[in-house]
C-alpha cells in the first residue's frame, strides 16, 4: 500500500504557540481545572471538540462573500434548503442556530410529561431537552457500546430487545419517537450499521413510532458502513448517507461538525404537519423561518460545506486522520476505546487512573493532567459529563470514563498528531503518580461546560 495525503494544500495559517510549563500550571488552576474555562490563547493543540473548529474550503469563504442579508427570504436559504434535500433528503427544513436549537424544538413539539424516548446512547445536550420536555431518556443500544475494550464494529447498533421491551412495557403511545444517533459521540465515535437501522426502522413501522436522526456526524458513520458492512464497500459514501437518512423522519443536526461550519444547524422533518408547528416554533426562539439564527453567509457557506462533507477524498482523510492518532496510541499500549472512533480518539481514563475512584474523577483529571503536559486541550467525557440523576439527585456514574482527544476537520497535520501521541506517551508514564479533583462549583445544567474542581 503507497502513503496517501491530505486531499487539499494550505492557503491561510493562523499562528499557535506553546506557553510554558508554570504558565500552564497557573492557566488551568485558574480555569478550576476544567478545560473549558481556558483561555484558547494559552492552548497549543486544541482537541476539545470538532464543533465549529473545522477549517473552511476557499469555496466556502467565496460563499461567505454571497450573502444575501435579508431578514426574509435570503437567496442562501433556499441554497441550504437544495443541498439538505438533495444530500439528505428529508423534505422540510428549519435552520437553527446550531445543534440544540433544533433539539430544544423536536423535543418541545413531540414529547409529553411522562413519555419516554429510547435512543443509542445519551448526549448531553439532546437528553438535557428531552428531560426539560417532560421525557425520560432510555439507552437501548448494545451493550459493547459500553465496554471500551470490546471491538464490536457497530457499537452503536441498537439492541432490539431492549427497545421492543420498553414499547411493550410502556405502550407504543408513550414513546413519541426513538432517537438515533450516526456515530455515537458518548460511544466513543461509534457507528451504526444500516442493517440495524432497517430493522430498528421495521420494528418502529410495527408500533408506528418514529425515528428522529441526530445527524451531527452522518457522513462519518457512512464511511465505516462503506469500510465495514458487506454490500457497501463500493457504494458512493453521499449514497449511504442519503440511504441512513431515507429511514428515518426527520434529523436534528449539528452543522458545525459533519458539514464543515463554524456555526450552524436545522430541524429536518418529512411531516408537513410537525414541520408546519415547527416552522411556527422557530420564530419564537431562534429566528425567521428563513434563517433560524444564522446569517445568510452562514447559511450559504453551510450549503456548500454539505457537498464537500460527502465528498470520498474528504471523509477518508478526516477519519483517516483520526486512526492514524488512535493506532499511534495503541502501538504505545495506551488504553484507549476500541475500535477508534470516527471524530476522536477517547482515552480510557478508568484503565490509565485506575487508584483513582469515580468520585475521584480521573477523566477531569487526566485532561487537566495533559493540558499541563504540552499544552494539548482535551475534553471529559465522563461521570462529570453525565451529570445528575434528575429524581435522586445523584450522580450518574456511567461505565465509560473517558477522555477525548477530538480532531477538527482539515485544522492539524500529521505531525500535529505525533506531538500529541508523545504528550499522551508522557502522561501515561507518569500515570501513578496523578492525583484527583474533587468539585468546587457546580451549575445547575450541563455542569462539564462550566464546573470548577480543585485538587484533592
Ligand atoms: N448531537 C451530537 C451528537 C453532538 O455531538 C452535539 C454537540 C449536539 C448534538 C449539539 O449540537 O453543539 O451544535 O448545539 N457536540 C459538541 C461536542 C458540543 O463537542 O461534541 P450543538
């Protein structure tokens, strides 16, 4: 096999830096030890997320030149609207601000008090809305998907079992839709196969239930399906994710991932009724139903993001990129989620940390820890991430504890990547002698963004 490149060369730098070592140490202590709350100036490799930190096509910044500002009616929303109904299908779109704007939306229209809504694997923000909705959110998705070790190729499929179970324990009227996630963020960047999404869709068909689609990371679930999945390995990756979209009824997306943007996301329904409510929603929350809280730039550089999202070259250097670092870390016997994720590569912080008890939180920790170490910016996704139960109280202490090394689209090199496996290296070595954090301030919602921790 000859060495392949990244399909693009670069036209524009932005200039990074590494402060030092005491300046780090003072820079996390006053961010309380959470990631988030560092200033990005004082970040050298910034893996926190891959949510709008892609970098954009000279087509897109074209784009961006093509805005039509108009309050009602911009050109570049009817641009997005093509490109959503071709790329993906579904008939009815209303832009968003981003990802949780469309979630806040779907949940408010379908759920009621007392409902319950199945789906592979919770995310933060979508479970958030479903609860705010009156809902409970239940995990039906395998159970590999929660053993980091196991090397299931779908970890994101749904167990069958489990969701026909709770429709026969709930009744099919207290299940508003079943929420399924392409490349599960929580798993570890896991995909589903289209085999299970036939039959998830089969099953749902049975109870007349819905799918909604959080599509935040389609193309890249599309990928392994075309890697992975026997009947796929030469189908076009567009054709399989328009073929994941067709069974389902409608998607939230996540723009500032998948598609290449630095903000964005819409609500996409095939129901013209739903659509027509939501259509009413937005207005109230987010914006016309024109824009949706974006400007027309956006909306135009968006359009032209979904065309390249597909694009073979593209997501074939983007996950590529992303197996490149995971295999690096595997050669170095770090414990990491196996098989390697599609946007991340998730340390496996219970195994690196293992003196360190769940209260103790080694995720936190250990992206503390690393930020210390060169600089590198990481992300809990651990008991801190999956905050607490709303009845009990409590937290909720999930099997995976885990932290993510995210990779934006088309930002870092190859080089990038073997400074961040030798830092990863560098703390791994030093692993025994890392103590946890405990909490200090903790926010009512979404505590990860913005809790601070101090030494234990
Ligand atoms: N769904 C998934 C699977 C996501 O990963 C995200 C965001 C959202 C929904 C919410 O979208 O941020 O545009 O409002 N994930 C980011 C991350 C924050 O870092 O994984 P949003």
């Amino acid at each position: 096999d000859r060495s392949w490149a990244e399909p693009y060369k670069i036209k524009m730098v932005e200039p990074v830096q590494m402060i030092s070592r005491e300046e780090r140490e003072r820079a996390i202590e006053e961010a309380g030890y959470n990631t988030f709350l560092l200033r990005s100036r004082d970040v050298y490799i910034d893996l926190l997320t891959d949510s709008g930190t892609s970098a954009m096509s000279d087509r897109q910044w074209a784009g961006m030149m093509m805005g039509d500002e108009a309050y009602a009616g911009s050109e570049n929303f009817y641009h997005l609207e093509e490109a959503i109904q071709k790329y993906y299908g579904y008939e009815h779109i209303v832009p968003t601000h981003q990802g949780r704007g469309a979630e806040h939306m779907i949940s408010q229209l379908m759920i009621d008090e007392g409902d319950f809504v199945p789906g592979n694997m919770y995310f933060t923000t979508t479970k958030l809305h479903q609860e705010l909705a009156g809902g409970t959110f239940v995990d039906v998705i395998i159970d590999e998907a929660h053993d980091p070790e196991n090397e299931h190729p779908f970890k994101a499929n749904v167990d069958l079992n489990k969701l026909e179970d709770l429709i026969k324990e709930k009744g099919a009227e207290k299940i508003p839709y079943v929420s399924i996630a392409t490349s599960v963020n929580m798993a570890g960047g896991q995909p589903i196969s289209m085999d299970n999404l036939k039959k998830v869709r089969e099953l749902t068909n049975k109870y007349d239930i819905p799918i909604i689609h959080d599509m935040t990371r389609v193309a890249e679930n599309a990928y392994f399906i075309k890697q992975r999945e026997e009947g796929y390995e030469d189908t076009p990756v567009k054709e399989i994710v328009r073929e994941i979209c067709s069974l389902t009824d409608g998607a939230t997306m996540s723009a500032k991932k998948d598609a290449l943007v630095n903000i964005g996301g819409f609500l996409a329904l095939d129901d013209e009724e739903l659509f027509k409510k939501a259509q009413n929603m937005v207005v109230v929350y987010e914006g016309l139903h024109t824009y949706g809280g974006m400007a027309g730039r956006d909306m135009e550089a968006l359009a032209i993001g979904i065309t390249e999202s597909v694009d073979e070259d593209h997501i074939r250097a983007r996950v590529g990129q992303v197996q490149y670092l995971g295999e690096k870390l595997i050669d170095m016997g770090v414990p990491v989620v196996r098989p390697i994720g599609s946007h991340g590569v998730f340390l496996n912080a219970k195994k690196i940390l293992p003196h360190l008890s769940q209260d103790e939180l080694p995720a936190q920790t250990l992206a503390a820890e690393l930020y210390l170490d060169a600089g590198i910016r990481s992300m809990e996704r651990g008991v801190v991430s999956a905050g607490r139960n709303p009845e009990t109280g409590e937290h909720n202490y999930p099997d995976l504890e885990l932290v993510r090394l995210t990779i934006p689209r088309r930002v870092y090199t190859q080089a990038h990547m073997d400074v961040v496996a030798e830092s990863v290296e560098a703390v791994y070595q030093q692993r025994e002698d890392i103590t946890g954090l405990a909490f200090d301030y903790e926010p009512e919602y979404l505590r990860f963004f913005q809790s601070r921790f101090k030494k234990r």
